[in-house]
C-alpha cells in the first residue's frame, strides 16, 4: 500500500538528518508524519496554512523565519507557531501535484541543519518526492490493473459462451463459469487438467486457429457435447498459451433453429379450404398432433404434404424446436446419406474440415419431415429403421452413437403399400412410418374450395406483382371447377399467378388462362381435328361444358343435369364413371 511507502519514506528520512517530516496531500489531509506529527495523522489542516501556499506555487522552496513570511499571514495559527523552519517539495504525479512533502525545524539545532545544508536538502527532498511519485504511479498502476481483471472476470462470466486459458502444453490454467456449468464441474477440477484430442502440436508449429470443431467430454460417466474455436496467444513470435471458446451443442442448434423457423410458422388455419373433405382431414391432424408417433402424409403433388407437416409440429409440444425438411428426391443418392446423419472429418473426399451436422441432428428435439420418402434408396431405409427402433444416429465416417429426440413426419405421392409388394420399399418400415397414416384428397375432390382457394392466390399475387385486380369473373370460376388439376393446388396457384400477370382489367376473364386451361375438353380438341368422336367421349365432353357453364357446387349440378336432360342421381355417377 501506498501508506506504508509514505511511512518507510519518513522515517528513513529522519534517521539521516534527525528532522521531523510530515507528508499532506492536495486535500490538506496528513496522511504521514514523523515526531510531533504522528499523533495528527489524517487531520484536516486549515485552508490558509504554508501547505495551501505550497500546493498553489507548486514549487519547492525553504522558510527560515516562519511567522513572518508571506505565506504564513494569513494563517490562523501564525501567533502559536512552534515552527522554526520549514523545507516544502511538491510531490508530482504525471504533472499533477498530488501533495507536498515537508521538513519542519522545532529547535534551534534543526534550525541550523537546514540552513547549513539548504541546497543538499532541496536535492533531497525532490528525490524522495519523485519516489513517492513513482510509488503512486505503481500503486495506481496496481490497482487498475486489479481493477481491470474484475472487469474481465465480469465480462467473461457474463458471455453464454464458455471460455477456457490454457498453456502451450493445453494445460488448463484459467475458466470462466460458463465453462464450469457447461462440463458440470466442481471449483478448480479443471485447473492444470490437459485438454486431451485436440492437435495443440500441429497448431503451436503452425500458429494456426481452429474453428467449429465438435469436442466431446465426460464426466462422472456423462458425456458432455460442445463446439469449440481455439486461438493461440502468440507472445513476440511464440505461442505461450491457447484460448479455447466452447459453444453448448442445443445453443447451436437453437440459433440454427432461430434461423430456418423465423416467418416460416404454419398452423392449420394456413391451409386454406372450408369443404368438408378437407375440414374432416384438419380436424383428423389437429387431433393427433400433440403426440410424438410417427406420421405418414400420403396425396398426389400439390395437395399440400408440407403444409400438414408444419401444422402438425407447430401444434405439437414440439413446436419452439427446430422443424427440418428434406426432400428425398431433391439430393443426389450418393449424398443423402451424409445429409441426414452427418459426417466425420476426412469421411470421404470433399468432406469438410470439422466434419458436418446432419438433419436428424439438427431436429433434436424437434420434428424431421421427409418428403417424398419413397424414394429413398433401401440402403438408407434400414438406416432410418433402426432410427425409429433405437433413437439413435451414427455419421458416416464415425462410430460413435448419437442419441436423438425427432419426431418423424414423411410424405410420398406414390402408394408405398404397391411400393411394398414391388419390394422397392421395406415392409417393416413401412409400419414404422405409417403409425398414423393421412390421405390429402386431390383438388378436384375440393371443389368448393376452389373459388376461395383462387381469391386467396388473388390476393397473393396482387401484393406480390403490385396489382390490383378485384376479382375473377364467374365463367372462369366454373372453368376451374370443371377442370381435372392433375398438379392440384400447386397447379391452381401457378394459374392464378399466371392469370394475373396477362389481366390488363380489373377482373380476370377467360381470356387471361392459359391455353392448355381453355382447351382442356376433350370435346374442343376433336372438333378441331374433324375426328369421330366416340359416343363416351361425346357425353364426357358435354357434361363437362356443363360444370364449367353451371359450376360443381351441387346447385349447379341440378342445373347441369336439367340442360343435359338427365336426373341428379345419374349426374352423379357419370361424374364418378367419368372420372370428372
């Protein structure tokens, strides 16, 4: 401490010239003293004493007859001064008085030792000021430097991210609390524990860094999953030491989560229809979302897969956590394999340095769809078998078991149980997925959801392609109705989209369709031809200009079958035989 400087100071002062000393600092407080003073340490001296005067000269000066020097006349104890000379030096610090440091003569005797060594005191006396200023420096030095580690310390216990210090060996020496909460550590277990796998060699010789590797450690027989970052500390060209930054496996995930979900919320209210055989289907998904068995979405392309799929995991307990898709068809054979269980380092050529997270890894937790899982290659679906059975996952290149938490949502447009029977398909997979089993009915079975399907892909593609169209006209909404949609909803929107981009007015008309819409009836295509047409093709033909004419609601079938001369009840089923 400063204050047991300033006291060593004193005395050895006194031990040389045999004169009392006292140190104030720039507040008039005494914060040393020797003899006479020792008693008055920490008083308070008047504002008009020699000390005031010293602290505004700022110079070092010597006073052999006190009382009636100009400094002492104004002060308030001039007349019971029992000082008989005085020796002032301004103790400085960066330029800056910080106090003054004074030699008092109470006799005759110390009288006469300063007057007789005046110029060698001065001398002195400034060198023990400058010790004392540099005492102070050092000391204030000290204390921001302490200063300075609480900070750190604060700020490295306030970061979500763990933080480990270690020697050139990897020796640990210093970590943060992150770290002890992370790898579920008692108070210093970690000090001078080696950090083992890691290449501390390879990095020390080349200087080198490493980034987002995967580090695995086990405590009390738990395993503990990070990924780590590692920067040497390099010291004048040699590396002394390693920061290591550790990021909990479920915060990574969380911010990847973060990421894929942001504006991608779907719920069943997303689905847009109000006919009975799409209502009976929500209300069937709805019902079995809360649980965690695997679904299996069948319906041709464009009914919606997806869409259900997402409904399903945002209604779930599951819904906070990440929901993954992938489209079986839509990667390369050769590369599935790696995109759904990850890979090891150096699992194969091109692999990435740190190797790669797969899906099922990144929906812990959450739910997995995969789309179009017919056609997966039979190679994976055993893979994906012993998934579902054990929980369990193991990257391609690695042989490690890795536990995951996913519920499995798949899709197809193509019947597995004939993809079963074909032996292209595993049987006892097949089970496996289809525990809860949903059948999107095709378009053409939602006819009254067309027209509100349609101004819904209105209203979308108005904002979409700044456009203002109100509405489209009824003779194209019967058209639609009457159309087979063999690309289903898909089909409708790209129509729609199609539409609005060719309607020059504020309504779409028939006009605005495409030609394969217009000229969609067997009947229209045959007539150009001047071909025979069969009497079944006939009939088809014109019962289908009636539906677009009258619409398929079951008011404009009445009127269809009235124009064509037939019952609703035969309507009906030649809507069925026909396959309209």
């Amino acid at each position: 401490m400063i204050y047991e400087t300033l006291v060593r100071v004193s005395n050895a002062i006194v031990s040389v010239i045999n004169v009392d000393i006292t140190i104030v600092d720039k507040s008039l407080n005494r914060i040393a003293g020797t003899g006479r003073y020792v008693d008055n340490i920490g008083e308070k001296l008047n504002e008009n004493c020699l000390f005031a005067y010293a602290l505004e000269k700022g110079e070092s000066f010597i006073i052999e007859n006190p009382r009636y020097h100009e400094a002492c006349t104004s002060c308030e104890n001039r007349c019971n001064c029992k000082e008989w000379a005085q020796v002032c030096c301004p103790i400085k610090v960066d330029d800056k008085i910080e106090g003054i440091i004074g030699l008092i003569a109470f006799n005759k005797e110390q009288k006469n030792i300063i007057k007789n060594n005046k110029d060698n005191l001065l001398e002195f006396l400034n060198r023990m000021a400058d010790l004392i200023s540099s005492k102070v420096k050092e000391n204030r030095k000290k204390e921001e430097i302490i200063l300075m580690a609480e900070e750190l310390e604060i700020l490295l216990n306030s970061m979500d991210t763990g933080v480990v210090s270690t020697d050139d060996r990897g020796k640990i020496k210093r970590y943060n609390s992150i770290a002890k909460e992370m790898f579920n550590i008692d108070e210093n277990d970690f000090i001078d524990v080696i950090i083992q796998d890691i290449p501390i060699v390879h990095m020390k010789k080349r200087k080198c860094q490493i980034h987002n590797k995967e580090f695995q450690y086990i405590n009390n027989g738990k395993k503990y999953r990070a990924f780590y970052n590692v920067k040497p500390i390099v010291i004048e060209g040699e590396v002394t030491g390693y920061i290591f930054t550790f990021n909990k496996m479920k915060e990574i995930l969380k911010v990847f989560n973060d990421l894929s979900t942001t504006h991608m919320v779907t719920t069943f209210d997303d689905i847009i229809g109000n006919s009975i055989e799409i209502e009976k289907v929500k209300e069937y998904a709805r019902n079995i979302s809360k649980g965690n068995s695997t679904v299996l979405i069948q319906g041709e392309s464009g009914t919606g897969k997806e869409l259900f799929a997402r409904s399903i995991h945002y209604l779930s307990d599951r819904r906070d956590k990440p929901f993954i898709a992938i489209n079986c068809t839509a990667i390369p054979e050769n590369l599935i394999e790696s995109e759904l269980f990850g890979y090891e380092e150096g699992a194969f050529t091109g692999a990435k340095k740190g190797g790669k997270l797969g899906k099922f890894e990144l929906a812990h937790k959450g739910t997995i769809f995969l789309d179009e899982i017919g056609d997966m290659p039979l190679n994976l679906q055993t893979k994906l078998l012993r998934v579902l059975q054990e929980n369990v996952i193991e990257r391609v290149g690695g042989s490690s078991i890795i536990p995951v938490d996913v519920r499995v949502i798949t899709a197809s447009n193509k019947i597995l149980e004939e993809k079963v029977q074909d032996k292209e398909f595993r049987e006892d997979l097949f089970y496996r997925l289809n525990v809860i089993p949903i059948n999107l009915p095709p378009l053409r079975e939602r006819i009254d959801d067309i027209e509100i399907l349609s101004n819904d892909f209105l209203q979308k593609f108005n904002y979409k392609l700044n456009r203002n169209i109100k509405k489209i006209d009824k003779s194209v909404i019967n058209l639609f109705k009457g159309y087979n949609w063999p690309g289903n909803v898909r089909e409708l929107e790209n129509v729609v989209e199609y539409a609005v981009n060719m309607c020059a007015s504020d309504t779409i008309e028939l006009t605005n369709l495409p030609r394969k819409l217009k000229e969609s009836t067997t009947y229209t295509n045959k007539l150009e031809n001047n071909n025979i047409i069969p009497l079944k093709d006939l009939e088809k033909a014109e019962i289908n200009k009636a539906l677009i004419k009258f619409g398929r609601d079951s008011d404009g079938i009445k009127q269809a079958a009235n124009e064509l001369g037939i019952s609703r009840a035969t309507m009906y089923r030649k809507i069925k035989t026909y396959g309209i």
